[in-house]
C-alpha cells in the first residue's frame, strides 16, 4: 500500500492491512508468472491475503495502533542531530591535528590528567577560549584571571590549574595561519548550533509527550530518562501489538533467531528489527546499571561479566525489555479496564431496557387475551338467558 493512501487511513483511524509490494511480487511471480499488469497485481493480492487469513498469518498485516508522527519525527531528528555532533567533533579533532600538532598532543595529555571521560572539546568554556581566540601562541598574553573570564569559569584550584595548563602549551605551540583560524572558529560555531538546534527539539519532545501514559511507566525507573523513554514509546507505539515479551524483544533485535536442522541446534543474528529501539534499550541498560546497582538485573549482568559471558550487556538489556514489557502492559490494561466497564454497563443497561420494553409486550399481549376471554363469557351468558 502507498504512504500518502495510509496516512490518510492513520489520520482518520481506519483499520487496514498493509503488506509490502515486495512479498507481493515475489508471490505474483510463484503463483501467476513474470507479467505483471493490473489484473494480476489485483489477484495477486487477493490470492496472498486468502492464503495468509487461512494460516492464520494475516493479523500480523493488520494497522490497528497508530504510530504518533511528530514524537516519532522528533525523536529521529535529534538522534540524527546527535550523530551530526559526533562527526562535527571528530572533524575538530582531525583539523586540530592538521593545525598544530603539538595543540592536539597537549590538549590530549590535559584530557587524560584532566578530563578522564574524554570530552575535553565538547566542554563549553574550551570552546569559547578557540572562539576568542584560535591561536593558542596568543594564550599566553592573558592572564589567570583573564583567562578564566573568557571561559566563563569561577576561579578554583582545579580551573586555575587547568589554565596553567594551558598556557604552557601556547609557550611551545606554533603560530596558527588566518585560513586555519577561520575553518577553527567555523567548525566550532557549527558544534555550538548544533547544540542548540538539540536543545529546542529536546524541549517540543518534552511537550509531545506529555501526559502520555507510558513514558510515565518508563521514566519510573532510575537512569531512564526524557531522550530513552521517548523513543520507546515513539518505536513501539503500543505495547499491546506484541502479544508477549520474546516478540517485543525479536522486535528490538535483542534476541537470536533459530536456525535448526536436523540434530542440530543453531542460533543467528537477527538481522531483521527496529535499529533505533535496539540503541535505545542498549543505551537504557547503561544507565539503568549505573543508577540501579542494587537491583537484580545490574547483580545479573554482574554475573554474567564475572563468567566473562559473551553479549553480556544484551543479555541484561534482553532482561531489563522483560521488566519494562511487563509495567507497560500492566499500565495497559488498566486504561482498558475502565472502558471495558463502561461498555459493558452499557450493554446491561440496554438489555434491561430491551426486557422491559419486552415484558411490558407481553404484558399487553395477556391483558387483550384476558379482556377477550372475559367479553367471550359475558356474551355466552347473555345468550343463555
């Protein structure tokens, strides 16, 4: 089915299946030959779809959950957003190396005294310092307290150490030409829309979803948070598609796919998934371990670490899917209950109104049959008189 033809079925709400031009065609060409035209197209369709609803495969065709497209979109955009970060920081580093050799070797040396996580360039006031100034010989004319200011940072031992630091790289630096300066500034005032550009679409997530059920549920638990959760609600759209937890999981590419023959067992890689709902839980397994360490789950991945399992860490995230799977169907089920009630309060109601409108018929019916009865009599008695 086309895309334009289903949003207009998404928009309002009409139940459809959809099954991909693909497996069509592959079904066409095994069962009515190469041609293809209208006709055959047409029985093509109707062929597959009667062969699947006899095998029981067809529900699996059926578009009954709606995805939400703007939570959707934006959380694409910003994964998006947050690789083009990635790459524009790597490219900092590359032309920092082209630029002055010794820059790069120094700043790497602070990062490890200083900055053990790695991220010395995506540091706000190191960026500021190369937009004020991107060659570091001139460093050395500021002084402590000058320079502090155009990082924007409060004088501490750590900031002040770091700023000494610094200017014993500009006392051996090379001087940087005008051309290399400009590429400098304009990769780091890139960085900085980038950042944002990250920011505003961080804060329209935060207003698509909320009051949203689920994310609720998911940001319950310690270490996941407005970007993760998002993105789960926005990739799974309904929990209640998957009829139990190993389909979600198959779904996340958390779990392998059986390859049996004969006496022999045999598991693959999955390569069939959701790629953005896989990095999600990956990234969902890190912090929940991080902020969770009592829980039963990072004792699990503990385990498995100390036995040197392999996939350890999906084996964890294949765990912690268990759990979440079984909070948001919970949730679920709740919200179903209420409107069961009503229907089925509903439905009595109208079959009481249905039996009295029923016994007051019949009621009827019997007092015409009773008054009939009655002038019969009355007439039979006149005549005997």
């Amino acid at each position: 089915m086309s895309s334009p033809l289903e949003n207009v079925l998404y928009k309002n709400q009409i139940v459809f299946y959809s099954i991909k031009a693909s497996t069509i065609s592959l079904s066409r060409k095994s069962l009515l030959g190469q041609n293809k035209n209208n006709a055959t197209d047409a029985q093509a369709v109707a062929e597959f779809a009667m062969d699947a609803d006899s095998n029981g495969r067809l529900k699996r065709y059926k578009r009954i959950w709606f995805p939400d497209k703007v939570l959707r979109l934006l959380t694409r955009t910003r994964s998006r957003l947050i690789k083009q970060q990635t790459a524009d920081l790597n490219n900092l580093w590359k032309l920092l190396r082209h630029i002055s050799a010794d820059l790069y070797l120094a700043a790497n040396q602070i990062q490890f005294n200083l900055f053990q996580d790695g991220k010395i360039l995506k540091k706000e006031y190191m960026r500021k310092l190369l937009l004020h100034e991107p060659d570091p010989c001139n460093w050395k004319q500021f002084s402590d307290t000058e320079m502090l200011k155009v990082m924007g940072l409060k004088q501490s031992e750590t900031n002040t150490h770091m700023v000494r630091e610094l200017k014993e790289v500009a006392r051996t630096a090379d001087h940087i030409p005008e051309a290399f300066q400009i590429l400098l500034k304009a990769s780091i005032e890139r960085l900085e829309l980038l950042k944002d550009q990250i920011k505003h679409v961080e804060t329209l997530i935060n207003q698509a979803i909320e009051d949203n059920k689920a994310f609720e549920v998911l940001t319950a638990n310690k270490g996941i948070g407005l970007v993760i959760a998002s993105t789960m609600v926005a990739e799974i759209i309904d929990i209640r598609r998957f009829h139990n937890d190993d389909a979600l999981a198959a779904y996340a590419g958390l779990c392998s796919k059986e390859y049996s023959t004969g006496k022999k067992q045999k598991f693959i890689r999955r390569i069939s998934f959701n790629p953005r709902l896989k990095d999600a839980m990956m990234e969902a397994i890190n912090h929940f371990i991080m902020y969770n360490p009592d829980h039963r789950i990072s004792g699990y991945y503990a385990n498995l670490s100390r036995q040197k399992e392999p996939y350890a860490k999906k084996k964890a995230a294949r765990a912690l899917l268990r759990m979440l799977y079984r909070q948001l169907f919970k949730a679920a089920e709740q919200e179903i209950i209420p409107e069961k009630k009503k229907e089925d309060k509903m439905a009595k109601c109208s079959k009481q109104k249905k039996g009295n409108t029923l016994s007051s018929s019949k009621r009827c019916t019997n007092h015409r049959k009773k008054g009939g009865k009655s002038q019969v009599s009355v007439k039979n008695n006149l005549n005997s008189t």
